[in-house]
C-alpha cells in the first residue's frame, strides 16, 4: 500500500483556481508516513485550500495526487473519510447542537456496521456495537482530559475545548492522515502546550501521520519534523525546520525582518 | 428529596445509554404504561377516550414523523398532510382490495408505501438546502391532495365522493373500525401504535442513526467530510418519517373520523404539525407527545374556558383566539425556548431534582 | 397511446387550433401573473433587507385589505381610509421588527420562516377577529365588466389592477435607483456590515423597508379584494408567491416580475388546455411543479445570485 519510501502521500503539481483567483499553483511535495508534516506561509498564501484538496472537498484542476501508492482521481469528501483521511477545521466544523461524546461518537460512524432498523430494535448487537464503539469514544475523551464535558452540548464550551473535541472527532476515525488546520488558532499559552502534547502523543502512541497549518513558529519547529511553505499559492520552501528557518526566500516572504510593502490584498 | 439520583450510578455503558438511566423516571415510565393501558380506559368516557386520546395519539404519531424529518435531520417539511394522505388512501384501497388482511398489516403496508412516496419527493433534497426544500414539499403538498381528489380510482369510484372506512376488527372479535368500534379499542389500538413506534424511534434516534441525522443538520459539510453520505442519510429520514406520518393518516381515516377525506390533508394539517413540534421542542421524542398533546386541548380548553367563567363567546372568536394564540406560541417559542415545550419539562425535572432545596 | 398523445400533443393542438382563445387565455394568465409579481415583490424586499422570508407577507396582504374594507364599510371616506391603513401597517411593521426579528437575529433561516409563520396566524386571527370571516365585497370604482379587443376577451379589473401594479412597480424601481434613500436602501440590501459602516440607519432602513413592503401588500390586497373580494384565502396568495420567487430568484426585483408573468401565464394555460384531459384545478399545484424543476436545474432562479457554500 505504500510505496517503497514510506511516502503515505504525494501532492504533484496541484493547481487550484476559483474564477479568476488564483489558489495553488503547481504545488508539489510529499508527506511520509508516521511524520510531522507542517504546512506554513502567510494568510492567503493557500494553505486550507491544500488541506481541502487533499481531502476532496476541492477539486484541483491540474496536478495528481497519489495516496498509499494509488493515484486517486478526485475523491469525494467521505471517500477521503474511508480511505482514512481525518482532518479538523480552521473554525471549528463541531455539530453545535450535539453533546461532546456525540460529537465523538460520529467520528465512529464509519467503523460501525448497523443500519436503522438495528437501531430502532436495539437489541443484542445493535446494543453491543454501541457499547464497543462507546468505549473507544471514552478512551479518546480520556486521552484528551474533557472527561468533565462529555454531556455538554458542544455549542456552549467555550474555544479551546471545542478545538479539543474537534481533534477527538478526527481521533475516533482512526486515522492514518490527520490534517489539522490551524489546532492552536486562539489559544493561550497553557491551550498550546496541551494541544502540543496531544499531537505529539497522537503521532507517537498511535503512529498517525499527521499534517499540520500552523502559525505559531515556535510550535512548528518544535513539533514538527518536516516543512513545506507556501506563498501566494506557491512552494518556496521544503525541508526540516533547520533548513526552512534559515531560507532566504522564506525570510523574506513569512519570517524575515524587513519586506517591502507588496503583499496587497492577499496580505 | 424524591428525585435525587444519589446511589445510581452506571456500572456500564449499556445501563448508561439507557432511555431512563434514573431509577425514578424508569418507575414513573411504568406507572405511565400502566395507568395508560389500565386505568384510563376503566375511568374515562367515551368522549375522552374517542375524540380526546385517540387524535392525540394519532398526532403524536404524525408529530413524531415530522421531527425526525424537521427536528432531527433538518429538513423542513410542508408536506405533511400529503403523505398523511398518501397513507389513509393506500390503506383504503388495501382494505377494500383485499378484505381478508388483518387491518394491522394493512396501516403498516400504508406506512411502506408512504415511506416510498416520501423517499421520491426527498430526492431533491442533495440539490437544495433548508427553505427551498420547504418549496419542493409544497409541491408534495398540493400535487397530492389534487391527485387524491381527482382520480376517481383511489376512492373507489365512489359517486358520492364520501367514503367511510370499513368496519375491521382486531384478534376477530374486537372492532377498532366502522360503526361496531368500542372506543376503549379504538383507545387501545392507538395508543399501542403510538407506543411502539416512540419506543423505535427512540431507539433510532439515540443510535448510529440519530447521531447521522443530527450531523446533517448541524452542518451538512462536516458530516460529508467525516464519511457521512448525505443523500442516503436525508432519503432515510424522508423515508422513516412518511412511514410514521402515512401511518398516522391510516389511522386518523380509519379510526379517529371513520372517512377517507383528502380535505382532512390539506396545507393547514400541515401547518399544524409543524406547529407541535415547534411548541413541543424540535428534535425530541417527548416533544412531539407535548405538542401534540397542546395542540389537542388548546381548542377544548378555550371551548370550555368561557362557559366555567359564564361568559358566552362564538365558535368564530374561540377559532380566532386559537389561531392568535399558535401564532403568538409559535413565536414566543423560537424567542425564548426554541426547544419547546420538552426543554421546559427538562427544566423542570432539573428543579425537582434539587426540591426541596432551593439550589 | 392514447394518454400520451393526450397529455404531450392533444393541448398544443387545442392551442394551435384557436389562436384568439390561445391570446385570450395568455392574456388573462398574464394578467393574474403581475398580480403575483406584486405580492413577490413585497416578498424580494424585506428578503433583500434583512434576509428573512416573510411568508406573513401575504397575511399582511390580507389584512390590509380587511382594514381597509373594514374602515370603509364603518364609514370612513376612501383616501382617510387608505391614510389609516398606512398608519397601521407602518405600525405593523416596527411591532414585527421589534419583537419578532430583533430578538431572531443570528437565527437560521428555517428558524426565522417559522417565526413569519407565527407571525401569520396570528394575524389571520386577529383580522377575523377585528372585521369578521366573512367575505367583504370591495368597490373601487373600477368597472369589472370584460372588455373586447381585436376580438380578444380581457376583464376590465383584471388590467386595471394590472396598470396599477406596473405603475408602483416602475415607481419602486424609480426609487431604488435614483433617490438617495433608494441607494441607502440597495446597500443595506447588499452588506449589511459595510452600510452600518458608512452610517446609514440599519434599523430605520428595515422599518422604511417592511412598510413600503406592506404598501405593496396594501395595493395588492386592494387589487385581489376588488376582483375576487376580501377574505380568508387571500392569504394563501403568498403561498403563490414562492414558485414566483423561486422563478425569479429570491433577491431580484425584476425576477419578481418576470417570475410572476411566468407563473400567472404557465398556470393559466395548464389549467385551460390541460385540465380537460387530467382533471380540473391544475392550477392548484402547477406553480409549485415548475418551482421544482427550477430548484433542480437552477437554484437561484432566472436572475438570482449563486450561492456558494465555503468551508
């Protein structure tokens, strides 16, 4: 299922326009199983719009994408969710009115084999399964310490719990790609750290790949052990983060001390 | 001091996700049944029992498939007396087809048939979202009612264009239709359907399928992306919800005005199941008996309310006040407590909890 | 077969057969058709305002008319009657906004369909509470004889109402386009964000919106009360208005009007040439099948805008 260097996917020549306006263009990198890949560049540079790519929300109009070996054509959202893609959301994509082990337990949904009649009987395995599926729910809630808002409809928590949640959901798929979209956005110091050492955890204890828009550079060099950059819908660098911090194109257009005033609307 | 749950405690997950995890509201479920199967029929009169209960059992029903389609999935329906329609229709021409099948099976056939008129209607719905949908059900709406009143062939021809339902009876002896019905049957019938379709649709919707309808209303997009198929899990809920309201239908012809009337059906029957499950609580199970239970006893009770107080009004204001006072509900309703009705109740249980203590 | 000759050829034959009928029909469906686009355009206004469907726009119609008659048959002149009417669905309008909208304001739209649904009935009962459930004949001075031309059949009132109803047409647009307040009003329409930004008065705009809104409902009520007298089902009118809406496209005000001929015209036809062969009162749910098939091919109607979902 993978190819022969470990690489889980690989983004080549991706290019993604609406109208007029330009996303991506001609992106190309790859991500390696069991890594931490982050994604980094300035607001408009196109990061979500990669991550969308990749799950199949967006569908690029040039460019190939090849997953576990296979070259996939243009997956639909909840094929990608199949094929073990899970991924959270800039502004929290939470189902507000459920509570945070309902919000968990449809990250389970696609492991789960019944159907409605099952359920309206709700006998023995209909039951069981629900049972099983709760364990695994509450490891995760477990796992990341909102044991105490379980029943609480996720609508009322406040910010950095429902980014909690939101991780938990992507968890409960069992994913081997996690794309987290910008994890810390809004948090405070004590937030980044736990939110920090819930991802580590993730990729080490379970072994997930994970990708990562971060802006927070502190968080992205610790964490992660590989970078791609982006600009204006282009690669300007890739590599560790040794390597991306000391990048002169990438001082200049995201780090660097002084640049002139040509970041316009996208700035 | 009665309602305190210390001492109870989930020792598994299944006890946990139990309908009534809390031993009192178990025991206040069973003395309900009881009190309900027993006790009702031995103390009320015919009045009560015939055009009290049974109505509102048979809207409950109605109400219940309304919410799984509106409350729970978020699909808002106008459609409601059409498929209602579709459902007293179909067991019209079954009963009157095939003489021979035990009645029970016939409502439930109506209900399948419905299920699948309503699985044809929900088909729009991956194109269009939230309102416009409303639109398309419209269309259910009024396409339904003129079909039922036109084509000659679902009222078997008749040439009077008023149909009565057929006399049937239940374990061969005991008539729940036509002019032999006992209204403690016809009690009895009703509320043991409206019994075990709450209890399955309890159970669906606190499972694997709730949480996929809840989804697709909270945000249709994020559901999609974690591998939720949204047509199929809209067309179930078209589908689960006709199969309740085309039973509920069967039953008001059958049971409740002994006639098949498509004008029964028609765009204001709609309207008024919309608005029990509004001032019952949308997207749950006990709101749609709340609502259907208000609905029932708001007209009886503004009927009744004058005489008590020896005032003397017309049947016109009574009809009036009501359709002032829905409108004004409906509104105070999604101001204050969208969740209707069943929200308070919830509310109200969470003070019990604390009684006799303040806090 | 025989049903598909009936049904896919038999009804244009019919057409082709008489033309001076086929206009005559044409006509008349036209006719109610601009009657629609008035009640539709109401609707596009407060929609294009304040993003909210008012289906209480056509209860509002209703009750318009109800006051006026009920004022005229008490015995008021006509133009003080008309000025009262005015008053009070100006009055209408703040009532609805203050205690219906405002406190609905970050709602969804179904949530906000539902309280304008609230908002209806409790209107129907409180017009038959004030005037009475019965049907009140209305005069206006109009004759409603039928009138021949070339040949051709057309009812008097049918194009009475039908001048009026493009006279205040062509008088909103005017006003949208060329006054100030017109302008300010287009913005709010637009964003309402950036017009609270450049200091124009959300809340006035809305107020001055939901009552011109409701002096279309006023004319409109009039000119459906004089044809077919004032009473209950003239609320149902609004629920005419939604396959117009979805026509023309819920934003557009030109849409309403196109919409509205469309649906007046298509209805009419279907009733005449097809009603023989699959059963009368077509008409009933024609609009809504048309509607559907809209809602399938093109959303957003004729001249609506495209909505486009971002993640």
């Amino acid at each position: 299922m993978l190819s022969g260097d470990g690489v889980l996917l690989k983004v080549e020549g991706v290019a993604l326009a609406f109208g007029g306006v330009t996303a991506l263009s001609d992106v190309s990198f790859d991500i390696r199983r069991g890594e931490i890949r982050a994604i980094i560049g300035p607001n408009g540079a196109g990061k979500s719009s990669m991550l969308n790519v990749i799950n199949g929300f967006y569908r690029p109009h040039s460019g190939r994408i090849t997953y576990k070996g296979r070259t996939v054509g243009h997956m639909r959202p909840h094929q990608a969710a199949k094929a073990g893609i899970a991924r959270t959301f800039q502004n929290i994509a939470l189902f507000k009115g459920m509570t945070t082990l309902d919000n968990i337990m449809t990250g389970r949904l696609l492991k789960m084999r019944g159907n409605f009649l099952l359920d309206a009987l709700h006998v023995g395995p209909a039951q069981r399964e629900e049972a099983a599926h709760r364990a695994v729910a509450e490891r995760i809630i477990e796992f990341l310490e909102i044991q105490a808002v379980r029943k609480v409809p996720v609508g009322r928590l406040p910010y950095g719990l429902q980014k909690r949640v939101e991780l938990g959901r992507a968890l409960a798929a069992e994913p081997d790609l996690l794309l987290l979209d910008e994890p810390m956005a809004g948090m405070n110091f004590e937030e980044k750290e736990d939110m920090s050492r819930f991802i580590l955890d993730v990729n080490e204890e379970f072994g997930t790949t994970i990708a990562l828009i971060e802006h927070d550079m502190g968080v992205v060099m610790d964490l992660s052990s590989r970078i791609v950059v982006l600009d204006y819908g282009r690669k300007i660098a890739d590599g560790t983060p040794e390597e991306v911090r000391h990048d002169q194109a990438v001082i200049d257009a995201y780090l660097g001390v002084a640049h002139d005033d040509e970041r316009g609307a996208w700035g | 001091m009665l309602y305190r749950e210390v001492g109870q405690f989930a020792t598994s997950y299944a006890a946990d996700q139990a309908i009534f995890p809390i031993r009192q509201d178990r025991f206040g479920m069973l003395v309900l049944v009881l009190v309900a199967y027993l006790a009702v029929p031995l103390v009320a009169n015919e009045y009560w029992l015939s055009t009290i209960f049974v109505p509102f059992f048979v809207f409950s029903l109605a109400a219940l498939g309304l919410n799984i389609l509106t409350g729970y999935a978020g699909l808002l329906s106008l459609g409601t007396g059409g498929f209602m329609a579709v459902g007293a229709f179909t067991a019209y021409k079954l009963a009157t087809a095939f003489p021979g099948i035990n009645i029970v099976l016939v409502f439930v056939a109506a209900g399948i048939v419905t299920a699948l008129v309503g699985l044809l209607f929900g088909i729009p719905s991956l194109r269009i979202k939230g309102f416009y949908l409303a639109v398309a059900t419209l269309a259910a709406q009024f396409f339904l009612i003129w079909l039922f009143v036109r084509i000659a062939w679902f009222q078997n021809y008749s040439p009077s264009g008023v149909i009565t339902a057929p006399p049937r009876a239940v374990f061969g002896h005991f008539f729940v239709t036509g002019p032999e019905a006992r209204a403690a049957y016809k009690y009895w019938f009703t509320l043991t359907f409206a019994a075990v379709l709450a209890l399955a649709a309890k159970n669906m919707v606190r499972g694997a399928t709730g949480r996929k309808w809840m989804a697709i209303r909270d945000m249709d997009i994020a559901a999609e992306i974690i591998g939720i198929r949204p047509l199929s899990t809209k067309l179930l809920a078209f589908a689960v919800s006709s199969f309740y309201i085309g039973i509920a239908g069967a039953l008001w012809a059958f049971i409740y005005t002994a006639s098949v009337e498509a004008s029964a059906f028609d765009i204001d029957r709609s309207f008024q199941i919309l608005f029990m499950i509004i001032i019952g609580g949308l997207g749950s199970i006990l709101g749609s008996f709340l609502g259907a239970a208000f609905i029932v006893l708001l007209p009886i009770f503004l009927n009744n309310l004058p005489n008590q107080l020896g005032l003397h009004v017309g049947v016109a204001l009574v009809t009036n006040l009501q359709d002032m006072i829905y409108g004004a509900l409906i509104v105070f309703f999604l101001i204050a407590e969208p969740n209707g009705l069943a929200a308070l109740w919830r509310a109200g249980k969470e003070k019990l909890r604390l009684w006799p203590f303040p806090h | 077969m025989h049903i598909f000759y009936a049904i896919l050829i038999g009804p244009f034959v019919t057409m082709a057969k008489e033309p001076a009928f086929l206009v005559e029909v044409l006509i008349g469906g036209l006719l109610t058709g601009v009657m629609y686009s008035l009640v539709a355009l109401g609707f596009v206004l407060i929609y294009k305002a304040s993003g909210v469907f008012n289906y209480a726009q056509g209860t509002m119609v209703l009750f318009a008319a109800l006051t006026f008659v009920g004022m005229l048959e008490a015995g008021l002149p006509a133009w003080l009657s008309l000025i009262a009417v005015i008053v009070v669905m100006i009055a209408l309008a703040c009532a609805v906004e203050r205690m219906v909208l405002r406190p609905l304001v970050n709602q969804s739209q179904i949530i906000l369909f539902m309280s304008t649904l609230g908002i209806s009935y409790f209107l129907v009962g409180l017009g038959q509470l004030l005037w009475g459930g019965d049907v009140h004949p209305l005069d206006i001075g109009i004759p409603s004889g039928p009138l021949t031309v070339h040949g051709i059949l057309i009812n008097q009132l049918d194009l009475y109402a039908a001048v009026v109803a493009g006279t205040l047409v062509a008088a909103l647009a005017l006003f949208f386009q060329k006054t100030a307040v017109g302008r300010a009003l287009r913005a709010v329409a637009d964003d309402h964000q950036a017009a609270m930004s450049v200091g124009i008065p959300l809340k006035q705009i809305w107020i001055l919106i939901w009552a011109i809104a409701g002096l279309v409902a006023l004319a409109a009520g009039i000119m459906w009360g004089a044809s077919l007298g004032v009473q209950f089902s003239l609320a149902e009118v609004a629920l005419k208005a939604l396959p117009v809406l979805i026509l023309g496209g819920f934003t557009s005000i030109p849409g309403a009007i196109v919409g509205g001929l469309i649906v007046g015209a298509a209805e009419k036809l279907g009733e005449v040439f097809w009603g023989p062969v699959i059963g009368s009162g077509v008409e009933d749910w024609f609009a809504y099948l048309l509607a559907l098939i809209f809602l399938l091919f093109r959303p957003q109607g004729l001249f609506g805008e495209r909505i486009i979902e971002r993640v």
